[in-house]
C-alpha cells in the first residue's frame, strides 16, 4: 500500500520534463505561425516567438537560481515548463530530508542524552586512541577537563596491564580489572568495543562488589578456619569412643554415622580453606614441575582409592613436556578430575588418564565410560556446591567444591578446562596449558604407557 510520502518520493517519469518543455516550445510556436499568417511576415513572427520563448526560459531558469539558494523550507515557485517539475521534486526531495535529519537528530540527542545520565564512565575514542567525547561519570570518575580532548588514552590511563588488555582487544570480551591509578581505594573495570576504526571505552566503578567479593572471601576463610578446631575435637572422640569394646550395640551405628559426617564436614571444610588460598593468593610460588613424576603419583593415589571400585586405570604419557606453575595446586586439581571420574564411573569401568602434546599447547585429559552429564549442567558445574543429583552426591560422599578449586587452580596456570559428556556413554574432562606455560624436561624423563582399554575416547582430543 502506497503512502502519501511514498507518492512525493516517487520518481518523475522518463519523459515528463522532456515534454512539459515541447509542449511550451509548440505553444509559443504556433502563436507565431498563427501572427505570421495574420500579418503576412511569417518568417519575422516564427523568429519574434522563438526569442519571446527563449526570454520567457531565462525569466523562468533566474526565478530557479533565486528559489534554490533561499532557505531550504520554502516552497517552490509557480513556474511553466521543465523547471517547474524539477522544482517540485526537488522541494519534496529537500523536505524529506529535512525530515530524516530532524529525526536523525532527536535520536542522536536522545542517545546522548542516555550516555549522559549513565553512572558508568563512556570515553569515545578515535582511530589514533585520542578522546573525542565523554559522558559526565567519566569526567567525574576520572577527572576529565575540557582540555583533555584529543589527548592520547595512554596519556590518561597509564596502568601497563590496561595498555597490554587494550592492544590486544580485537572483540567485545569480558574487560580487565585493575585498581584506579587515580584513587588506590577504588576498583575498576574496563571494556573497550571496536566499531570501525573507533572503539569505546566503557569504564566501571566496581569498589563495592570488590569489598563485598573480598568480605565474602574472608567470611569463608575466617569460618573454615575456626571450624577446624572443633572438627578436630569431634573427630578424636569419635573415634576413641568408637575403638571402645564394651560400648553398647545400640550406640555402635550412631558413632558410625557421626563419624562419617563429621569426615565429611572436615573435607568440605579443608575445600573451602584451600578454596581461599587459591582466591587469595594471586602470585603463588612457581617451579618446572616434572610431569612425569606427578602423574606417577597420581596413578598411584588414583590405585589405591580405586581398590573398591576394581576400575581398570591406565595411564599413557606421549610427552616429555613439564608444566610450570605450583605443584601443591595443580596435583590438586588433577588428582579432582580422576577421583570424580571413578566416583561416577559403575564398578569395573574403563578410566584413561593422558598427556599428550598439540600444537596448541599440553593436554591432560581424563576419559571415562561411566554415567554421563546431561548437557543442560556443563556449564554450571565448576560452581561452588552445584549438583548434578544432590542424591548421588551424598552417595558418593561429594563436597560439590572439586571441580571449584579445579578452575581456580587452572585460572592460576593460564589453562582452560573443557568438558565433553553424553548421559550413560561416559565424559572427558580435558585441561589444556598453553605453550608459555611448558618448561624443559627432566633428563631421566621414562615415558609410562600402559594399554588403553578404548583408544577410540582420544579422539576427544583432536580438536586441540
């Protein structure tokens, strides 16, 4: 359905012009003719009406070189001929236009506007990183004058960390946190979005969810530390009461059942208090760690909690890469992965534990055949005491803070956890470390490798 603006844009036709000024060249032609007849000097009527009409064209062409420099919302003019529908289109043409203008303007106002009551910083910055434009929270969050337009963002902000965050930022992503260079007490966040050769600078005051994050730490430390003392004391009369042999039948099961949670209160407990560390201590010590070595230890310690499951384990170690980072840590979350595997794994399943070296970087991988993950949990199981099946969990006596510590843990290695799991056909929980992160082989390195029950649960790893 055709509206009426569409009706004034709508194009003239092809031979409207052409013929709206014939039809004036005939008029004025046969005016002539018709007074030559009349007058017997045909020829001098034919040459008076040709320069009448070429008159008449240059009256008509000045009347539209005064119209079009006049302001651009006045009407055009009653003129005859071409010029007249040239004039028309063009007024309706310029009209639409100042239309689209008007509303492009109300909406860039009205953007602005927005940018302008937001309590987040906003800094527009131009294709050589020099501010062109900032809201009023950038002004008061940092200090912002009038003067500092066109000045390098590398002049404003002159934290190392932000310029090495801000040079390698090609995407939208989740910004950098660093401490105000203006205002030790405050914390902030920045995110820089590229548009064009432009980018924005989106700057966040996020002091207090860094007070409350750093309050919520401390609480969780502070009563993990002050629960293991009584925990302990439980724990040691438990068990003396329990070694009693004349205690009677009907407290035998009640010990029992206290002494397993009391176990179970202490495990989560030790979680939490190696959860605080890892949160807390944000340069640990680093060493080259002998691979080799720690998944030695690990097959072992896997072994022996693995003696009433009767899985059969085996290990392959196509390597000799060594990984640098804190061993107390990172044994920790490996040795997570493969107890979590023989949790979940039914009695006398397959489990492979791997390290294998890609392009990419170093990969550890733990594949089992067991129950399975349904997908719509993945991505929520690094979080602290999620469950897959709280039932199950407290089957297998789970403090839902495993794979927690596992992502803390390889936050501190540069490494990336990835899950693959389908329900009732097994999971694969690989760690990737990235080539800055592999250091030298010991000499003595011996490569361990045992049979691998299914070497088809590699392929998981191909995409590395």
């Amino acid at each position: 359905m055709m509206t009426s603006a569409d009706n004034k844009r709508r194009p003239t036709p092809r031979y409207a012009l052409l013929w709206a000024d014939i039809r004036w060249l005939l008029f004025w032609l046969s005016g002539g003719v018709a007074l030559g007849l009349y007058s017997s000097y045909l020829l001098e009527s034919i040459i008076v009406a040709l320069l009448s009409y070429s008159l008449w064209r240059m009256y008509t062409l000045q009347r539209f070189n005064a119209w079009i420099n006049k302001p651009v919302n006045t009407p055009s003019p009653d003129m005859l001929g071409g010029l007249s529908v040239v004039a028309s289109q063009l007024y309706q043409n310029r009209k639409q236009e100042r239309l689209t203008q008007q509303k492009l303007m109300g909406l860039v106002k009205k953007i602005r506007s927005s940018l302008l009551a937001l309590q987040d910083a906003v800094i527009l910055l131009n294709d050589t990183d020099d501010l062109e434009w900032w809201n009023q929270a950038a002004e008061d969050l940092l200090a912002l004058q009038s003067s500092d337009q066109g000045n390098s963002i590398f002049n404003l902000i002159t934290v190392p960390e932000f310029r090495q965050y801000y040079q390698t930022t090609v995407s939208p992503n989740n910004g950098i946190h660093m401490v105000s260079w203006l205002n030790p007490g405050r914390y902030l966040k920045c995110e820089v979005t590229h548009f064009g050769g432009e980018k924005l600078l989106i700057i966040y005051d996020v002091t207090r969810l860094q007070h409350l994050e750093q309050m919520r730490q401390d609480f969780v430390a502070n009563v993990s530390h002050e629960l293991r003392t009584p925990l302990t004391v439980l724990m040691g009369y438990l068990e003396t009461f329990s070694d009693q042999p004349d205690i009677a039948p009907q407290w035998q099961r009640g010990f029992k059942l206290m002494t397993q949670q009391t176990a179970r209160m202490n495990s989560i407990v030790n979680d939490l208090l190696l959860l605080s560390r890892l949160e807390n201590e944000e340069k640990p010590t680093l060493n080259c760690i002998d691979m080799n070595r720690l998944l030695t230890q690990l097959f072992d310690d896997a072994s022996v909690y693995n003696k009433e499951y009767g899985h059969h384990i085996s290990l392959q170690v196509n390597t000799e890469s060594n990984i640098y980072g804190a061993e107390l840590y990172l044994n920790s979350a490996l040795l997570n992965l493969v107890v979590n595997a023989i949790k979940y794994t039914p009695k006398g399943g397959n489990i492979v534990i791997s390290w294998t070296a890609t392009e990419k970087g170093c990969v550890f991988a733990v594949i089992d055949d067991g129950i399975g993950i349904a997908p719509q949990h993945i991505s929520r199981l690094t979080e602290r005491f999620y469950r897959v099946d709280s039932g199950r969990s407290r089957a297998t006596g789970g403090t839902g803070l495993g794979l927690a510590i596992v992502k803390h843990a390889l936050y501190q290695h540069q490494a990336s956890l990835n899950i693959e799991s389908e329900e009732g056909q097994g999971s694969t929980f690989s760690i990737l470390f990235p080539p800055a992160r592999i250091c030298a082989a010991e000499p003595d390195l011996t490569t361990i490798t045992t049979t691998i029950p299914d070497t088809d649960n590699l392929n998981n790893l191909e995409k590395y």
